[in-house]
C-alpha cells in the first residue's frame, strides 16, 4: 500500500508544484481584487465536482463494484460494467452542464449572492462561470477513467493528470492574454481547455493498461441503480471539506472586497500537503480495504487502517507545525509580487494559520471514509457530513463579523475535527476503528519530534531568513534552508524518538 501511496504522492507533488507556479502567475496578473474573487468564485464550481468526483464519491462506489466484478466475474464483465458508467455519466453531464449554461445567474446569485449588489463583478463572474463550467464534464469523465485505472491497482497515470491541468493554465494564461478581455478569461479559458487534455491521456492510459472502453447507448440498469445509488449521498458524505469550502465562498463574498482572493491564496499552500498526503492515502487505501473487508479479513482490515493513519499523521504533522510556525514567509516568496502586496500576504497568512489548524483533521477525513465506502456504506458518511455542513455554517455566521476573514478558514477547521470526532466514533463502535500498540506508541512521540521541530524552524528563521532582503533570490533559499533543516529536525528526532522508523515504513506491506 505504501508503494501506491508514494506514487500517488509524487505525483500529486508534481502537480502542486506546478500549481504553485500557476499561483503565483494568478497572484501576480490578477491580485486580490474584484478581477481575482471573480475568477475564485467561477473556478469553484466545476472544480467543486472535480474533488466531489476524482477524490470521493465517484470512487468511493465505482472502485469496489469494479474490483469486485474483476476479482468475482473477471475482466470482460468489469469491462461492461465501465462502459455502462461512462455512458450515462456522460449523458446526465452533458445535460447538467447546457442547463448550467443558461442558468450561471441564477447559480452565480445563489453562490456569489454579496456579489450582486456589484452590476458590473457580478457580469464579471458570471461571465467566467460560463467559461470554466464546461471543465465539470469532461474532469468528471477523467475521474471515472481515473477509477477504472485505479480498480486495476494502476495509480500513475490518474495521479499525473492534474499536472496537464497546471500546465495548460500556465500556456493559457501567458499565450491568451493579448487575446482576452483579461488574464482571468485567459485562465478561465486554460481550466476548460485542460479537461480536454486530461480526458486524452486518461482514455490513453486506459487502453495502454489493456482495456478499450467503448461508449454504449446509456440505460439504467440495475448494476448503474446501484451503483448511482451508492454515489449519491457519497457526493456529499465524501464531500463535506468541498461542502464546507462553498460554504466558505458564500461567506466571503459578504466580506470585504479581495476576502475571496485572500483565502483562496492561503487555502492553496494549505492544500500542498493535503492533496498529496490525504488524497493519496485516501486513493491508495479504499481498493485494498475493500479487498479485505468483502473477503472477511476484519483484523487485516483494521491493521490496514491502523497503519493508514500512522502513516497520516506523521506525514501530516510537520506540514501542520510548519504552517503554524511560518505561514508570513511561505506567502511572502510565493505570492508577494505585481498586484498581490504586502497586506494582502497579511491578511493571508492569518486566514492560513486557522486552515493549518485543521489541516490534520482534513487528512484523517480521507483515511476514515474508506472505512465506510470500503463496507457499501455511504449512508452514514453522509448523515455525518450534513451535520458537519451545519456546524460550518453556524461558526460561519457567528465568527465572519468579530473575526472578518478569519470566520471563514476557522470554522472550516473546527468543522473539519467534529467530522474527524464522529467518523471515529461510529467507526470504533462497529468494530471497524481499534488503535493498535503500534499507532498509540507512536502518536505522542511524533508531537514530541514536532514540538523540537518547531524550536528549529523558529532558530533557522531568525538566521537564515531575511524577510526584506533586496533580492528574491535570496528570500527563496532562505525559506528553503528554514524548511528543509526544519524537516530534517523532525525526521532525525522522529526516528530517535521512536515516533517512526524510516526505512521499516518504506519497506512495510499492508
């Protein structure tokens, strides 16, 4: 398991990265103004079905039927199976998608509903709503080729395609730019230009992986009622964090102009580590906690768990420390440039230290409901999530006027641990969730390598890192010394400690 988790992984790092390119181009030409909380709110929807799809709910029900037919009724039958999918997905998408088109004022006066007293960015957002919904389809078709991928143990390729979408945004927004009204259409033209992309080399990796899916006329048959079935309270039991971020942009645009673009930058680096440790645990675990829980190996299954946390946490943790502890030098090299100033980096990097504060929270989410979907249950994730949802909302409405722009990530975070807590709860309760010798050994020793983490992060900044050095240059390898030598810290501690042993991890089956 870990093998795939560091494939997803790498991968997933490559393409924050890129993005992180991508980011600095959009603080830079786009800034925290009306033109950047325009383009946030539009590029919210379809990337909204993106996560629901690619990282939760699509999965969640598609993965286990279509292992299970490969393991119960072979090839040729899970082959069916993927057909039928990707017909009537792409039928309903297709026709959610014209309807979207003719209705994005009504969408966009519902989401964006601070934005209508503005005539002119509420024309802005629509606008760009209209550009980028187009992307829906065609990642939620990616996705599904992505699980398909995915059900045959092949991880590579689904892992790299978000790396096309960071590469086709960054072309499109340098390339279109004298050609559009604005970089925000250039780069609302980039998003949906890359679905187009990721699709190809997904249908590619599907054939090179042996299977050559062919687009049948869709019916509903019962295999597609259940596998819809199982899908659809998954969309919002997988996707309370998505949930809990609309919920989050609604919010925000009740607030001071530029709050959207403010959290949008701070959500990105809060994303670095979520992305590639949660999504990647998350995707590796459900196709081999499955296997286990629909062949009755129950102790099997909870030693899987046991160790998908493990691994969790201490991946987790640093990247949390780290946050909490330099969130003001991250935000300065990464986005201070062109329209994004010294005040908005501020304001940033107070609204990044409340997401960090949720940040383990957010990835122990994606290890907990496999162990739900891994069981054909996606009843109770979902009953969890609405509940998690309402929470979000209330310290939403009771934080955003004494708090501002930090109601927004603080209640998302608080949100985020009451979803972990109840989760956990039903989980142990079934007899699904039992912490091992091994995992209760090793959690407090990881915080007492990150607590002498944290010292050296502190240490390093006051010697290494100037934060009005005339060259960028400069500041760059200052923030990197600050966090390489702060993770160095924490793996020779860690491994001192006892919190973890590096090479017995890399070599470790589940």
């Amino acid at each position: 398991m870990l093998r795939s988790i560091l494939t997803v992984g790498g991968w997933t790092m490559a393409s924050r990265v890129l993005g992180f390119l991508r980011d600095m181009l959009i603080a830079a030409l786009l800034g925290a103004g009306p033109l950047g909380d325009a383009f946030v709110v539009a590029n919210k929807l379809p990337n909204l079905f993106r996560r629901l799809f690619g990282e939760g709910a699509f999965n969640a029900a598609f993965v286990p039927a279509f292992a299970g037919l490969m393991e119960t009724e072979g090839k040729p039958a899970a082959q069916r199976f993927a057909e039928q999918a990707l017909a009537v997905m792409a039928f309903w998408l297709l026709g959610l998608t014209v309807l979207a088109e003719f209705c994005m004022p009504a969408i966009m006066a519902i989401v964006a509903y601070g934005f209508t007293s503005d005539t002119e960015k509420f024309a802005l957002v629509v606008e760009l709503g209209r550009i980028t919904f187009p992307y829906m389809p065609l990642i939620c078709l990616t996705a599904l080729l992505c699980g398909v991928l995915n059900g045959l143990d092949r991880f590579a390729a689904a892992a790299a395609a978000p790396v096309v979408y960071n590469i086709t945004s960054i072309a499109c927004m340098l390339g279109l730019l004298a050609h559009t009204p604005s970089a925000g259409h250039a780069l609302a033209w980039g998003v949906s230009l890359s679905g187009v992309f990721q699709l190809a080399l997904l249908v590619w990796a599907v054939r090179r992986a042996g299977m050559r899916l062919h687009l049948p006329r869709p019916r509903l048959t019962p295999a597609m009622r259940t596998l819809f079935r199982r899908m659809a309270p998954g969309l919002i039991g997988a996707g309370v964090v998505q949930l809990n971020a609309l919920v989050d942009v609604f919010i925000a645009t009740l607030l001071p102009a530029g709050t959207n673009a403010i959290l949008y930058f701070a959500d990105r680096v809060n994303q670095l580590p979520l992305g590639t440790i949660g999504v990647a645990i998350g995707t590796a675990l459900l196709p081999t906690l499955s296997r286990q829980a629909q062949s009755g190996q129950s102790g099997a299954a909870i030693a899987t768990m046991n160790r998908a946390i493990e691994y969790a946490l201490a991946l987790a943790l640093p990247a949390t420390l780290a946050l909490l502890t330099i969130p003001g030098p991250v935000l300065t090299v990464l986005f201070q440039r062109g329209a994004f100033t010294a005040a908005d980096v501020a304001l940033s990097a107070q609204a990044l230290t409340a997401y960090a504060a949720g940040l383990p929270a957010f990835v122990l989410v994606k290890v907990l409901v496999p162990g739900f979907f891994a069981r054909g249950d996606t009843a109770m994730p979902v009953k969890i999530g609405m509940a998690s949802v309402g929470v979000n909302l209330a310290l939403n409405f009771a934080l955003m006027v004494p708090l501002q722009h930090l109601g927004p990530p603080l209640a998302s975070a608080l949100a985020s641990w009451f979803n972990v807590a109840a989760l956990a709860v039903v989980l142990a309760h079934r007899g699904h969730l039992a912490p091992d010798p091994t995992l209760l050994r090793a959690v407090p020793r990881m915080l007492a390598a990150g607590a002498l983490m944290v010292i050296a992060l502190l240490g390093l900044r006051i010697l290494a890192y100037d934060p009005i050095a005339a060259s960028p240059l400069w500041r760059w390898a200052g923030l990197c010394i600050v966090v390489l030598g702060g993770l160095i810290a924490y793996a020779i501690a860690g491994q001192r400690l006892g919190a973890f042993n590096i090479r017995t991890m890399t070599r470790r089956r589940s």
